[in-house]
C-alpha cells in the first residue's frame, strides 16, 4: 500500500489552503494600496478608478479560480507598469544605473513577446518603436482585458457601456467559436451566429438578471443567451465539466465524456492514489484540436487541462490526465511559495525535449512526467485481462521508458540543488518524488528483459534510449 504524503488528499488541501490565503493577501494589499491613494501614469485614471471600485468587490473575499486567473491579469499590469518607471527614471541615472535598465527593457520586451499580444507588440516593434512606446500602446489593451474579463466572469450586475468593452476570448477556459462559459459554473453563451471581430467580442451589455450578453456586430447588436450547464462527469466523489471550444469537439463530446468516464474509472480501479490525485486538482477538461498539441495548461488558471483527445488512445488519455495533473499540482506549490532559483542557464539535458534546458525545465518535467510512470507501474502489475495485447505491451515500454529518463534527471537536479538553484522546499518535494522513482529500479529492468521475447522492436528501442542517455550524461555531466 502506497503512503507517501505526496498522495494525500489532506496533504493537497493543505496546500490549496496556502494558495488561497495568498490570494486573500493579495487582494487584501490591493485595496490598501488604493484606501492609501496609489496612483501611476502608465495607466489612465479612468481605469484606476474602475479597478479601485472593482477590487472592492466582496465577491473577491473567496477564491475560485476564476478570480485567480483574473488577479494574475493585474499582477502582470502591475509589473508592466514597475518596468515603466524603472526606464522612465532614466534621466538622471549612473553608468551602472544604465546598465540594470537595459536589464528592465530587456525584461519588457520578454513580457510583451511571451504574452496573448505578442502579434501587435511585434507588428509595433517592426515600425521602429523602442520598447517602452511599444509597451505604452498596448497597455490599454491589457486595462481593457482587466475590466471585460470582470465584468463577463466575475460581476453579477447589469453592466451597459456606450462605447463596446472589447473582450479577447481565453481559449483555456474553453472560449471559442462557438461560445464562452462565463465564471466558475461555466454558464453557456453559445454563437448564433458567431459575432463579427471573433475572436475579439465587442460588448454593449451584460445582464445576469435577463442571462443575457450583447454584442456589436456590424452595425447592430446582437443578444445571447446565457444557460447553466450541468457537470459533463459527476460520480460520488468527483465532478467534472468537459468544455468543448470547436464545432468538432461539440460534435464528438458525448464520445469524448464517454473517454473520460473510462479512463478514470481505469485509473481509479489500478491507480487509486492517482485517482485521489486527480479529483484533488483538476476540475474541466478542455478538448482541443490542434496539430502537434498533446496537452497544456497554466498556472494562473488552477484546475484547466486543455487535452488534445482527437488522436489519443486509451493509455494516452490517461496518461494525459495525469500528466496535466501533475502541472495543476506542482502549479499549487508555486502559487504560493518558490521551488527554485529561477535563472536562464541551459545547462541541463532534457530527455524528453532533446535539448539543453534550464532548471525550471527539468524540474518541472521530473514532477510531471513522474505521474506518467507512477501510472505504467500500476497498470503493468494489476495484468487486467479488460488491456489488449499491445495496450500491455505499450504500458510496459511506456514504463521504462518514463524510468530511463527520470534516472536520469537525478544527477542534474542534484547538481542544481548544490549550486543554488533549487531550495530547500524545492528539493524536499523532489526528493520525495525519487523516494518513489528508484523504488521501481528493479520492475524497470524486468520490464525490459520481459519486453525482449514480447516485443523485439520495444526492447530495441528502449535499449537505445538508455545508450543514448549514457551517452549524453558523458557529455553532460553535471556533478
């Protein structure tokens, strides 16, 4: 019988409570800010006076994740607009001085690359605009994105503008072209028809009296309806929605729910830790139907896993659901607490990007990609008669496969520890994980041995695989 604390569904609420006080702190400190006069000219005081008026909102005295994710939107305007100061101090400033705004402008630029803006601030960029006047176009984007998402998620009340309030769907909460889900219960809004400016919604009204948004389209505006929609997935002790965001995946959802249902009852009946797991960090599942995505997910929306299920088997789907899992799970240590010493060095080999990559991706991938393993352990002993041929011999090379590389990871991650970029939580969590990763050290090289009368081809594989990682830690060798 497995014990180990990473499992407990206690230890997981004592960290989701973690999260939510500092949620709670922040919004706390946010109001304070404004009761003490807080004022900038990055944004326009129209906006800080909305944004003043919208954090007093007692709705924002509990969590849910629909308000975590709007809180990271103004944490990433309140760092935008730190940056702005920083460079706009210029003037006066020293050599050195000169030299960390760089640092800043560089910093900016990242920010603006890596963000849903990413396509103006290039187009910006390419008409020679330095960074920081760059930034200051598309600051208003980001004040606008701010208040529609509020006012379309999280306000109850009636909310009309004479000018439309432009809104960028999110395609993670599951938006798309065939509708939003509004806040936590995921109220329907379905297009028809689709508006035009999709994917970009200009509102003239939100009424959850009426449950009834409208938006310009062309010269005239358009209502929709809003409907409450029942759990896709609801057992005993779990409920879980399924959001199509794509005609396709509106097409295929009975089949996908279908999918769903016996993947976790699969996990539950041979893995029931994970299954623990699972219900304790993830919450809707988001179908996506995009070429060369598998899975993703965000650590400022708690609880999403947008899951390709298209093109995946039964092994794939569960492994999926785990390895998002493991995102949401790691993502809660990290919404409230540092794991790592973040920094840019490429030093370390990734076996399964096949590149050099920095601490926070090794890391991460060890955390997530471990669920992986965990699963294929559980799956290959319980030899059900219900798995196939090749779904058992597909688990089975799944097994070391995940093994291999993990063990592999080990050195670096200790490497990382003694020099500082990983801390003492960081390392105390991971090493928990390998507490349970070199427990299998033995059913690994079985697995293996019994793949070579199983599947000639899979032990070939594999066996190549674990040259290659010896090759690349004689190259790569962190010590």
């Amino acid at each position: 019988m497995i014990s180990s604390v990473v499992f407990s569904s206690a230890f997981h609420k004592k960290l989701q409570a973690n999260v939510k006080k500092s949620y709670r702190d922040f919004i706390d400190d946010l109001r304070a800010d404004f009761e003490n006069g807080f004022n900038t000219d990055t944004v326009s005081p129209e906006f800080l006076e909305q944004l003043d008026d919208i954090v007093h909102d007692e709705s924002f005295d509990h969590y849910s994740p629909i308000k975590f994710y709007w809180l990271n939107l103004v944490d990433n305007l309140i760092y935008v607009i730190q940056m702005h100061e920083e460079l706009l101090s210029a003037e006066d400033a020293s050599d050195e001085e000169l030299e960390e705004l760089g640092e800043t402008e560089d910093e900016l630029f990242s920010f603006w690359n890596e963000s849903d803006l990413a396509e103006q601030f290039i187009n910006l960029m390419k008409e020679d605009k330095a960074v920081l006047e760059a930034s200051d176009h598309l600051v208003p984007l980001l004040e606008n994105q701010i208040i529609a998402f509020y006012v379309l998620h999280i306000n109850k009340y009636l909310q009309q503008f004479d000018d439309a309030l432009v809104y960028q769907i999110v395609p993670e909460i599951g938006e798309g072209e065939i509708g939003l889900y509004l806040g936590d219960n995921h109220h329907q809004v379905e297009f028809k028809p689709k508006p035009d400016g999709f994917p970009a919604l200009a509102l003239t009204s939100v009424d959850f009296d009426e449950n009834e948004i409208k938006i310009e389209s062309g010269n005239k505006d358009l209502k929709y309806k809003m409907s409450k929609i029942k759990p896709s997935i609801k057992k005993e002790d779990l409920e879980l929605f399924v959001l199509p965001q794509c005609k396709e995946g509106l097409k295929n959802h009975e089949q996908f729910v279908k999918n769903i249902n016996k993947a976790l009852d699969r996990i539950k009946k041979y893995a029931p830790h994970l299954y623990t797991t699972f219900k304790s960090f993830t919450h809707t599942i988001v179908p996506v139907n995009e070429e060369g995505i598998v899975s993703y997910s965000m650590q400022s929306l708690p609880g999403y896993s947008s899951i390709n299920l298209f093109n995946r088997d039964q092994i794939d789907l569960m492994d999926d659901l785990l390895h998002e899992n493991g995102h949401h799970y790691l993502n809660t240590y990290l919404n409230f607490q540092e794991l790592i010493n973040e920094d840019d060095d490429k030093i370390y080999y990734s076996p399964w990007r096949k590149a050099l990559r920095p601490v926070r991706g090794i890391y991460h991938a060890t955390f997530t990609f471990y669920w992986a393993l965990e699963l294929f352990v559980n799956l290959n002993k319980s030899n059900a008669a219900e798995f196939t041929k090749e779904e058992k011999v597909k688990t089975k090379t799944r097994l070391v496969e995940e093994y291999l590389m993990l063990e592999y990871c080990q050195q670096d991650l200790k490497h990382a520890f003694k020099y500082k970029k990983i801390n003492k939580d960081g390392w105390k969590l991971i090493q928990d994980i390998y507490v349970l990763i070199n427990s299998y050290k033995k059913l690994a090289a079985e697995t293996l041995a019994e793949l070579k009368t199983l599947d000639k081809d899979k032990h070939i594989h594999l066996t190549d695989l674990a040259n290659h990682l010896m090759n690349m830690r004689e190259t790569y060798n962190n010590k």
